[in-house]
C-alpha cells in the first residue's frame, strides 16, 4: 500500500534543551520513510522561538509555530494537529531521538483502515550511562519509557504514550483535540495523563477504532541526572496519581483504570518479589527495586487520593476543544 504522509510534532519550551531539540528534529529528517514535514511548537517562550526561526529558516519541511493555545504540552500539540498537512500526525518528545526506521514501523499499522493510532517503544539513554541499580524497570513511564509489563510485539492497547505516538487526523476531527489543564505546564508538576484520556476519548467516538503499539517503532528518550534520583522518582509517580484522578473524572473511573488495574495486582506484585529474589541471591540493588516499587504504589495511591478529593471539592479544570482546520497556525518567518 502506498505510505501515508507524516507531519511529525515537536513541542518545545526552554532553551536548556537546544542540543536535544536539534538532535530531535534532525532524527526526524533522517527517516528511512521520510516525513511529509516536522512541526516545532514553541510553548510561550518568545528567545526560544525566535531562535529556533532562525535555525531553521530556508529548511526545507520544518515548521516553526508558537503555542496558540494556554500554557502546556497539550495546547501546543493541539497546534500542531492545527497545523498540519500530513494524512498521520505523530509526536516525538523534544529529548528523544528517533529511530531511522520509526515512521515506516508506525506507518504499516495503519495498512487497517479502523486503526485511529499507532504508538512505538521508547527506551531510556541514562545521563549516567547505565539505569540506577534501584530503579524498577516496571516504573519506566517515570521517565517516559516503554515499562515492563507492556505486551511485546503490534498488539491493541488502550492507549498509547504520549511521546512516541502517531494518530489519523481524522481522530481529532471525531474527538476533538488533547485536554487542556491534563498533562505537563512547562516546569510544574510533572503531570500526565492527557494521551490515555484522549485515546480513551477517541473509542467512545468511534467505537470500532483501534489503537496498537508497534514495539519496533522505536525511539530513545534521554533521562537527565535530575530524574536518574529517588526524590524524581516519588514526585513523578505522585503526579501520576494526580493526572489519573483527574482521567478518571473525565472518561469514568472503569475506563480510565482499566489497564492500571492489571499493572498493579499482577506486574507490581510480580517486580517486588524479583528483586526480594535478587537480594536473596546477592545480586546488586534487589532491595532497592523491590522498596521502589513498593513506594511508587504508595505515592500514586496517595496522588490518587489527593486528586480525587480535590476534583470533588473543586469540579474540573481541563477542557476540550475542536482542532481548528489544517493550515490555520502560520509558522514564524
């Protein structure tokens, strides 16, 4: 079947990350499959923009656009989705690099005409060269990484990951853009969530769609020093719980846990007993994985918590809103 055409998303905010948002764009460019363009959208930082403008002005498929929408990762994908003129758009987070054969992977799943998304495996490239000896391998979305306990090979999902996903223009024109007031808001909390609440969001609007996870569509999300510590760890795995209450306001509770459920009582349980094997068998940092398991439950049961109460208390921050139509966001010149 001919290939679709791809307009590749790249959402970007701090200036920090210059040489990460280059090596990006550039993965992109480098596609054995190559992309019908690469969209960046500056989120509310006008150096930035104005750089990246002149970065790549005269290059030919990129696109720079500022943020049209409020503050956020979601509103700039939205921009995006706005602004593109590929049949596919997919995303790719700004500190991670793609795959040369990434795009043609997430390409043959759509062959099914009622596949609405196609996601990838994304694998973590530790700042210090090597995972930490206590970080569980089951907590890998800390670092917005492919986790253990995901089925391999193309399988159907609920929802895909955020950073290394793609989805049919089409499914935005069913189900309106990303939630705004979800996911992450420049450098606040280290929410998430908006992807499982808008593929959640996606199959109630066209029942028969598919979502799958083709794991050879690969990417490799960089993990800074910052979010190789303990204290990252509980953070994140506490904002989780909050972005989840918040889904399960949205999409019902049965829908928006659905696949948390099984990750708890089967996947968790079996990473704890793990690395209680590995101490008793002397292998390094089985105490420390099994402890961390143990708390990442605790501080998204607790996010959870907190969430819920104050979803109750306080009614529901986020909205949706329909994709204006392709061609309305001109990029900077």
């Amino acid at each position: 079947m001919t290939p679709r055409a791809f307009s590749v998303v790249v959402c970007v905010y701090t200036e920090e990350r210059w040489d990460d948002i280059l090596e990006a764009v550039a993965s992109v460019g480098s596609q054995s499959l190559p992309a019908e363009e690469t969209l960046v959208v500056v989120d509310h930082n006008p150096a930035l923009l104005n750089r990246l403008a002149d970065e790549y002005r005269g290059s030919p498929g990129v696109r720079v656009l500022p943020n049209a929408g409020p503050r956020g990762l979601s509103a700039g994908r939205n921009t995006g989705v706005a602004a593109a003129r590929g049949t596919i758009v997919a995303f790719l987070d700004d500190d991670a690099v793609a795959g040369r054969d990434w795009l043609r992977h997430l390409d043959r799943g759509y062959d099914d005409p009622e596949v609405m998304a196609v996601g990838g495996r994304t694998l973590p490239s530790w700042a210090s060269g090597r995972r930490p000896l206590w970080f569980p391998e089951e907590f890998d979305w800390v670092v917005g990484c492919t986790y253990r306990g995901l089925p391999p090979g193309t399988v159907r999902v609920r929802n895909v990951l955020g950073g290394n996903a793609s989805f049919r223009r089409e499914a935005f024109e069913a189900a309106g853009g990303f939630a705004t007031g979800i996911g992450r808001d420049g450098d606040k909390r280290p929410l998430g969530g908006e992807e499982t609440e808008f593929c959640i969001r996606l199959t109630r609007a066209r029942p028969r769609a598919v979502v799958l996870i083709d794991d050879r569509a690969v990417i490799r999300h960089k993990v800074p020093a910052a979010r190789e510590r303990f204290g990252y760890f509980r953070t994140r795995a506490y904002a989780e719980g909050l972005s989840k209450a918040l889904v399960a306001r949205s999409v019902g509770a049965a829908r928006g846990l659905e696949s948390e459920r099984r990750y708890t009582t089967r996947v968790l349980p079996a990473g704890v007993l793990r690395g209680v094997r590995d101490f008793l068998l002397g292998r390094p940092g089985g105490a420390g994985r099994a402890g961390a398991v143990v708390t990442g439950v605790l501080a998204a049961a607790a996010g959870y918590a907190v969430g819920s109460a104050r979803v109750r208390r306080d009614g529901v921050s986020f909205a949706v809103s329909p994709i204006e139509p392709a061609g309305a966001r001109e990029e900077v010149r």
